[in-house]
C-alpha cells in the first residue's frame, strides 16, 4: 500500500512538473490561476481557515522552483468545472478525466488513482453490483 502511494506521488510531481515547464515556457506576467474544491483530503482541504494538503504542498514547490506564482481559487465543483470552460481560470485540479470534459480540458494525464470502497458491519456483509444496491440503506453515519 505504501509502494503505492509513492507511485502516485512520483507520478503526480513529474505530471505536475511538466506543468510548471509549460507555464516556464509561457512566462506568466501573473500568477497561475488553478481551482478547485476544498474537501478532499489529504490532498486538498482547510485546516483554520489555510489551503493545506499534499497538492498544495507540491503545487507551490513546484511554483517555487519553476519561479513562479500560483492563486488557487475554491468553489464548489460545478463552479470549478466552469471556470474552467468558460476561461476563467488557467487550470484546476483534481478532476477525473470524462468524456464531457474532454471537450474543454487538456489534461496533463494521470496524477493519482483513488480507490473508493465501502466499509460493512461483519455479517452485514451484501452483493454490491451498482448504485441501486445501496438505496435505502444508512450510508456515512
């Protein structure tokens, strides 16, 4: 497990590294504008009022060494999304790739693999085969 997260570290600073090199390359008269939402930890997430998390971590060492400045601005998903269409923003991160958005999103490729799981109360144990399954019962409480 460890081994994999490294992996998707790894893969995530060289990704974003090619994004700092194209932002270089574009000498940017100001700061890089990137959305996003703040409830995704440990990637993203406010801690006393502070954008923290390991994306926003390597995100500014990146602007760091590429010299230059990123603004990370919050919203709710829907409004991250279209900022994005709509040019309102350079960028944003971290959106799974759809074929919706690839209709307005170049994406860099893939930063890191989430795996979304359901945790049961032994011999709650049932068949998960889709969404449906799920109805009507108590889920997160």
């Amino acid at each position: 497990m460890v081994l994999g997260m490294i992996q998707r570290l790894f893969l995530f600073i060289l990704l974003l590294a090619g994004m700092v090199s194209v932002a270089h390359a574009v000498s940017l008269d100001r700061p890089l504008r990137l959305a996003s939402v703040d409830n995704i930890p440990p990637y993203v997430f406010s801690r006393n009022g502070e954008l923290v998390g390991l994306s926003i971590d390597i995100i500014a060492e990146l602007a760091r060494r590429g010299d230059f400045e990123v603004s990370i601005e919050i919203y709710p998903w829907a409004r991250v999304l279209l900022r994005v269409e709509q040019g309102g923003v350079d960028g944003a991160f971290s959106a799974y790739m759809t074929e919706e958005r690839k209709a307005f999103c170049l994406y860099t490729g893939i930063i890191h693999y989430d795996e979304l799981r359901l945790a049961l109360k032994k011999g709650r144990e049932f068949r998960f085969s889709g969404l449906e399954r799920l109805y009507g019962k108590v889920i997160g409480k």
